[in-house]
C-alpha cells in the first residue's frame, strides 16, 4: 500500500484545495486512505494492471470529490446534487439536446 502514498496525497491535496472551505487536507487524506485499506484486496489487483496507476488514480480522484461534495452538503444545508460541479460530458448526459444548438452557450439569452 505504500505504492499509492504520492497517489493519495496528490488526490487529496487537488480536491482541499477546491473545497478547502468545507475540508480539510487531514481529512481527506484519512478518508482516501480509510477507502484504500477498505479494498485492499482491489487495490492490489489494480497494481497488477498495466494502466493500473491511473485506475487507482481516477478512483482515488472520485472518492474525494464524493467525499468532498457530502461535507460541503453537509455544511451548506443544500443536497449534493445540487452542489456537484459537473464536467461537460456530465452536462451533456444529463441535457443532451443543449448542446445540438450552434449557438448554445447564447441560446435564447434575454428572452
């Protein structure tokens, strides 16, 4: 497990450092490590893997920004979904038909 002690820090210090207002870096270091000694067992066959290390990376990114988002509902008051920052592919799942337009980003602006 101490192959992905630089994986885990790096995770955890991008995401303190876009929600460092409702976490903090200890924090999400021990929520990052809690999840990486909960499956172990992954973990290790991931490393196994020739892209291993970004599979471990992607996963480790995901969980703290879940993390993230839950303490920022948490102290928001709001749900996570309303929180989340989506990326574009998200937005696109979700509203597939703004993008169809040319001119989507001033799509019916003022009206």
């Amino acid at each position: 497990m101490k192959q992905i002690e630089p994986w885990v820090n790096q995770s955890a210090a991008a995401t303190y450092r876009a929600y460092s207002t409702w976490i903090s870096l200890s924090d999400m270091r021990q929520h990052l490590w809690s999840w990486a000694y909960a499956n172990e067992k992954r973990v290790r066959e991931y490393l196994t893997h020739q892209d291993g290390e970004r599979i471990i990376r992607s996963i480790l990114n995901r969980e703290a920004r879940n993390y993230a988002i839950k303490e920022r509902a948490t102290m928001t008051g709001y749900s996570p979904e309303d929180i989340a920052w989506y990326s574009i592919t998200a937005i696109k799942n979700i509203l597939p038909d703004v993008f169809d337009h040319e001119d989507w980003q001033t799509f019916e602006v003022g009206s």
